[in-house]
C-alpha cells in the first residue's frame, strides 16, 4: 500500500469517526474525579519476550534452551522489575499512559499488569503484531479508570525489503479532551547510521503525512508522538523529515515540537541510553503546538520532558567511567537489571493554570 493511499484512508477515518478496530468496554464508565494531571511515559524496555518459542519470528535465544537462557523464573524477575520502574514513575501512582517498545507479544504485558502489583490500577493493552523478524513490537497500556481509548490502528512502515516495528496510533479520550498519540520503535542503527538512515526517514515521512492528515482537518489538534527513534533531536529524520522542531518559544499553527530538545538528567547520565562511553536521547517526546497552547483543555509544559534516572535504574560503567543504564543482559551474560534505555515522560496537565 502506497503512502498516498494510505493518508488519503486516514483523512477519510479521522474525518468520519470510523475505524479498524475499537475496543467496546460494556459497564466501563470513566471515573468522574479527574486528577490535575496525567502522566505519560514512554519506555524501551530491552527484549520483554515470554518464554515460548514463536516459530514464525527468530525468537530462540529467549527460550530456556537459547543462547539467553530465558528461563520462567528470569522472567518473571525482569516483570517485576518493569513493575518497580513503573510505580517509581508515577510516585508510587503508576503513569496513566504507558507506551513501550521491545515487547513480544500482548501476553506479556497481560503477564506485566495482572500478575504483578500493577494488577489494582486496572490498565488495557492496545497493541498489534508486526512483521520485524524479531518479533518485537510497540504497544500502549492505559488506565482505563481515566482513560478512554476511542480507535487504534497499527500503521505499517514499509521501505523495500524493510521489516520493522509498526507505528501504534491511538486516538483517546484524556482530560476531557481528545488527543492523539502515535508510538514508535524506528529501525535501528545496528548496520550503521548512515546505512540505515534511510529507514528511519520512511518512517519519519510516514508519520509526518499522517500527522498532517489530523492537523489539516483541526489545525489546533492534539498529538503526543512518543518512542525510541534511534536518532537524536537535531538528526535529519527527526528535525527535517518530521520536521519536528525543537525552538519551542513561538509555537506555529500545525507544527511539530519536539520536548526533548538537548535535555539530560545530569551530569552523570546524560541521555536515555549510553554506547561505548557516549550518551544518546533517542527516546524522546513530541507533541502539536495545539499541545502547548495553554488555552484550555489539555497541554503540556515546554519543559516538561524528564528522563527517570533514579540509581536503581543505572550502575557504574566500569569501562568508560561514569554510569550506565542496569540492563538485563549483557551480551549473553545475565545482569538481572532493567533495561539498556531509561524511561522518559511528560505531565500532561488539564484545564487553564
């Protein structure tokens, strides 16, 4: 399906109010005392497969019997860890909105937020199979007690033989107020930057036409892109493909803010994932200048965007000095840690201060 067909079918769902899929909750009702704010996160939690081999996607080293030795009980470790990263998030209240990346399947997500202490909050999985090979895919949990998800649909990106992650859009209702979220997990640098870029700019051309599909129709629209885009802010797939901008001072009508801008937790972590000695913010929050207008319903604040860098999450890197992120694996060494990525989020605020 070519990417004129493609937007030409979302200008006409978002327009009409239809779509692919939609998620009838019978009974639900969203809780009538709506907090001040929501927090949204975004996290790379390195490779959450189950424990099961999938004989459609090379999954066997995150098998007991692979090269990991990806055992139930190593499992079950690392979902409580995610568990901990969540609750710490929030402040002990987990974030509302939760997009990752690096998940197998829904069934582990299922596993993360009824089979842990997340089980209380009562979140909804919104997520869709993909064709990377890994069979790592993008998903979205929301507490539904204050959330209401409306439509969602996977947006496949597609360039040549490229088999890569999804885009996961959900349109949802937050605050009173409809907004637009799109999670991303771009092709990755594994063959080299200036091998892959071209990847990643499909990707990021992709996203700007559909982005542009919602904002043609309501130019003051709400959109909250979110995700791992293994690229920085100023790299050209981000500040010229998606055009997403990083001067936040003057918002223009319809455009693309990128909150990350050169933002870092510290002087010791200074991005959200750190390779050979060198600190990269490839993940990253995005919203439309409708999100930054605070004019009435929901918005966020210019510098909004924070990177979760409690020490729990990091340990020392001993080869380059400093800290790093406290991973599961290293190579095939088990750490029992986190993930490579630390976690990023954004307060999403509703009504006028």
């Amino acid at each position: 399906m070519g990417y004129p067909f493609t937007v030409a079918l979302l200008i006409l769902v978002f327009n009409s109010g239809m779509w692919f899929d939609t998620f009838p909750e019978p009974g639900k009702q969203i809780a009538p005392q709506r907090p001040l704010h929501h927090r949204i996160m975004f996290y790379n939690v390195e490779n959450l497969f189950d424990t099961r081999d999938n004989p459609n996607t090379d999954d066997d080293l995150f098998t007991p019997a692979g090269g990991m030795h990806w055992t139930y009980k190593r499992y079950t470790a690392k979902l409580t860890n995610i568990c901990k990263v969540l609750v710490a998030a929030g402040g002990w209240q987990p974030p509302d909105i939760i997009g990752f990346c690096e998940v197998e399947n829904d069934s582990v997500l299922i596993d993360l937020f009824e089979n842990t202490l997340l089980s209380k909050y009562r979140y909804r999985v919104v997520h869709y199979n993909s064709p990377d090979h890994r069979g790592i895919d993008v998903a979205l949990a929301y507490n539904r007690q204050l959330v209401e998800c409306l439509y969602s649909r996977n947006i496949r990106v597609s360039s040549g033989d490229l088999l890569t992650r999804d885009i996961l859009y959900i349109k949802a209702l937050l605050g009173g107020d409809t907004c637009h979220f799109f999670i991303n997990h771009w092709p990755s640098r594994s063959s080299g930057q200036l091998d892959t870029e071209r990847y990643r700019f499909a990707a990021a051309g992709l996203l700007r036409q559909v982005t542009d599909s919602i904002l043609l129709l309501n130019s003051a629209a709400k959109i909250l892109i979110m995700g791992d885009f293994n690229d920085e802010p100023g790299d050209e797939s981000l500040a010229v493909k998606l055009n997403a901008k990083v001067n936040r001072e003057d918002p223009l009508l319809a455009g693309l803010y990128n909150l990350t801008g050169n933002k870092t937790a510290g002087e010791q972590v200074q991005g959200t994932l750190k390779y050979q000695g060198v600190w990269n913010v490839f993940d990253q929050i995005i919203v439309s200048s409708g999100m930054l207008n605070n004019t009435g319903g929901i918005y966020v604040k210019p510098d909004g965007f924070t990177i979760l860098n409690d020490s729990f999450l990091l340990e020392p890197d001993v080869t380059y000095t400093g800290y790093k992120p406290f991973r599961t694996y290293s190579g095939f060494i088990y750490r029992g840690g986190f993930s490579d990525h630390l976690p990023v989020y954004v307060d999403v605020f509703v009504g006028k201060e």
